[in-house]
C-alpha cells in the first residue's frame, strides 16, 4: 500500500518535463524524434560564465554560501536592476535560489495560507497550479483566449478579485503563449491592484530577456503598487543557464526574510559554483544575450510562418520567449485507424508516436484548446517538425 502523503499525492507531474522524458525514452529506442516538448534554450552557455565556473572550483568556493546567496551576487542583481530596469533594490530584498522556479514556489509558501485565492490568469506555465495547491491555495484561473491575445484584461482581472485574494501571478512575456504586456496594459493593471492593498504581486519576468518588441516593462516600476511585488528571474533562459539552477527574487524584505527563513530549512543557499557563474554573468558582456535573442526572433518568424500554413491550427504572434501556442480544437473529434482525438494531450500524443514530434497538450497550460511548441531549437529542426505536424495532421478524418 502507498503511503504517500494526500499533498503529494494530488499534485500533478510536471507535464512540459514529461513529455520531454517519453522523447527521451523514444529516442534511446532509435526513434528520430524532434523535441519541441520542453522550454530551454539550445544554447551553449557562453564562454565566460563556464570560465568563472572553473575558476571558482579552482578558488575553493566550496563551502555553504549564505541561504540568500553570496553578497556579491546580489550586489550585482541589484545593479542589474538598476541600469536594465530602472528599479531600485537592495542586497537584503534579493533571494537567489535553485532556479525560478523555487524562487516562484517559496514566494506562494511565504505569503499563501490555507483557503487563500490566488489569481492565474490563463494561459499560465504548468507549475503555478500545483505551487498554489501545495501551499492549499485556491487557484482563480482567469481566461484570456487568443482573440485578445491571450491577456487578461483590468476589466477581467477586477471582477476576479474578492476579499480573499491573497496574490496574482503575472508571467510576461508568458510561457505558453509568448504574449507580452505593453506598459501602458502593466499600468491598467496597476491601477486595478492599487485599490486592493492585500494583493501581492508575483511577477515572473524569467522571459525578459527575450523579447521581440523592445524594452523590457516591470510592474514593479508603478510606484502605486511596488511595495507588494516579487520580481522572479534567473539565468536559465537569458544565458542558457537551465542545468545551473540559479534562480532569483526581487521583494519587499519582508517576504525575503521568509522566503530565507523557508529555505534555510529545506534547500539552503543554491550552488556555490553556479551563483559565481551567474555573477559573471550579470556583471560580463551581455553581447551573448543579444546574439541569442535575435536567434529566437528568427525562429519565432520561421515557426509562424510554417504552421500558420497548416489547416486547422489558429496561430498567434508570439512577441517574446520561445513557444508557439496555435489553437488546434479543429481537431477533436477527428480520428486516424481507429485513434479518436478528443483533447490536446491526445493530439500531443499523436503527434510524438505518429509524426515523431514532442509537443505538450494546452491543458496542462489550463487552455485545453490548443498546443505548446517549443521552437528553442535549430532552424533545420523547425522546418522538418512543421512538416512532420502537417503529414501527421492530414491523416485525421
Ligand atoms: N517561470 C517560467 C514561466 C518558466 O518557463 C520557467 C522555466 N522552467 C521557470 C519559471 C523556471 O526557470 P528555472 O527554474 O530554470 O530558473
Ligand atoms: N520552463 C520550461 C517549460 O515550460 C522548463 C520545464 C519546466 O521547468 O517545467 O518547458
């Protein structure tokens, strides 16, 4: 008999990491699979940063750091958010952790209590659902579907608001969708949140070096609500950094007291040789972001252009990060030797064991209607991936 805890127990898997495994699984078979499935840059990590790596091994930093991280590194967050963002912070307001991702996880930890809303607009990344669930949290999914660009509006927002809204989690550029919030949306946003001073603000901004339409816009530049938002970054996606785990907040010191508190109990300080890689990496050339960006806008081109020409599939512009998010519910219903498909994640399935193409279904994105591709991979790769989606699809009936 399972012993497994209840809150463990209802947790989703990560689906994103899944459908990446069942790729991995395919192509250890011998199977010539293309993995459009999970969202990391295909990138090396730059030449300087793996310099400071070694060299940290070499200077012995091999002890604990502190739980938030090395003082150097958050001095050099805190310049980052200086001359990048315009936002002022100190050392003592930054937590670096093991990825955004727990960084993400201990700010609804920090500040969630049991029956707490916390706001989601829709389309959302995988794991905000089930972070919430773990902190016993009750979820507000808002939808924004792609006739507005899969973003939710004041208007939507404020009638999702009640007295018990404890947090909203703001993704822009999003994952899935790659849609971005203008400053003068962020700043209509603001002015609905102003009015609820309970709310924080989590606002994962992981993707903001990758963006096609200009400057990066933070929340966190309006005065009116600042002091209740937590900025969430890392070096995962800018410097193609995903296996470093470095990860980091940006909040009121209050809720970085607790995130360090929390954290000083279940993971501690993340690693040393990695915060010393992200050091040099915030403080380094930023050229290598740049050359990268421009990569991923020449593939976002590239992707859009190909599966707009696929029947059936509602295609959106992403204006940053590195997914397409086509609507394909054209598709439920239809069927191919017998295999009906009914949902997104069956036509995912589809698509990997019959077109050899690792995607992920909308649902596990709380937008069941349509499909992730992740085009963070070669121009060669996104050429025959589209052409292998398009055959696959035409067999359906
Ligand atoms: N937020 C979003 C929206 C993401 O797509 C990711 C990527 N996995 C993360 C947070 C976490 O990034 P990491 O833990 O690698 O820093
Ligand atoms: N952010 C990536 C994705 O959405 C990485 C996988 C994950 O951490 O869930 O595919």
């Amino acid at each position: 008999m399972s012993q497994i805890s209840v809150r463990i127990a209802s947790l989703a898997e990560s689906e994103t990491l899944a459908m990446s495994q069942k790729s991995n699984e395919l192509k250890a078979q011998g199977v010539n699979v293309i993995n459009l499935s999970v969202g990391e840059p295909d990138f090396f990590t730059p030449d300087h940063i793996k310099a400071a790596a070694k060299k940290a091994i070499d200077d012995n930093f091999s002890f604990y750091s502190p739980v938030p991280g090395y003082l150097s590194l958050r001095q050099a967050i805190c310049k980052k958010l200086e001359t990048e963002n315009g936002l002022k912070y100190s050392p003592d307001q930054i937590v670096c952790s093991n990825g955004a991702k727990q960084d993400v996880c201990n700010a609804v930890l920090s500040i969630v209590n049991p029956g707490d809303e916390v706001i989601i607009p829709a389309p959302c990344w995988v794991s905000y659902v089930e972070m919430v669930k773990l902190a016993e949290g009750k979820c507000v999914i808002v939808r924004a579907g792609i006739e507005q660009n899969f973003k939710m509006t004041p208007a939507q927002l404020e009638a999702a608001i009640t007295p018990k809204t404890k947090a909203i989690i703001l993704c822009s550029p999003s994952n899935p969708t790659g849609s971005i919030y203008s400053k003068a949306e962020l700043e209509s946003l603001a002015a609905v949140l102003a009015k609820y001073p309970q709310i924080i603000i989590i606002s994962d901004e992981i993707y903001e070096h990758i963006n096609y339409l200009g400057k990066h816009e933070s929340i966190a530049q309006f005065e009116n609500i600042r002091e209740r938002v937590v900025i969430i970054n890392g070096v995962s996606k800018a410097y193609a950094m995903t296996g470093w785990r470095l990860g980091w907040m940006a909040a009121p010191k209050w809720i970085a007291a607790a995130c360090t508190k929390l954290q000083g109990q279940y993971s501690s300080g993340p690693s040393s040789i990695s915060q010393k890689a992200a050091e040099a990496a915030y403080l380094g050339d930023q050229q290598c972001v740049e050359d990268m960006r421009l990569a991923f806008q020449r593939r976002r081109d590239l992707i859009v252009k190909l599966a707009s020409e696929i029947e059936g599939f509602k295609v959106n512009k992403p204006e940053g990060a590195f997914y397409l998010f086509p609507q394909c519910n054209y598709y439920f219903g239809k069927s191919y030797n017998g295999r009906e498909i009914n949902t997104s994640a069956d036509l995912a399935m589809f698509l990997l064991e019959e077109g050899h193409v690792a995607c992920v279904g909308g649902l596990a994105f709380e937008a069941p209607d349509c499909i992730r591709f992740s085009y963070a991979t070669s121009d060669e790769n996104i050429v025959e991936a589209m052409r292998r989606v398009k055959e696959t699809l035409s067999k359906l009936k």
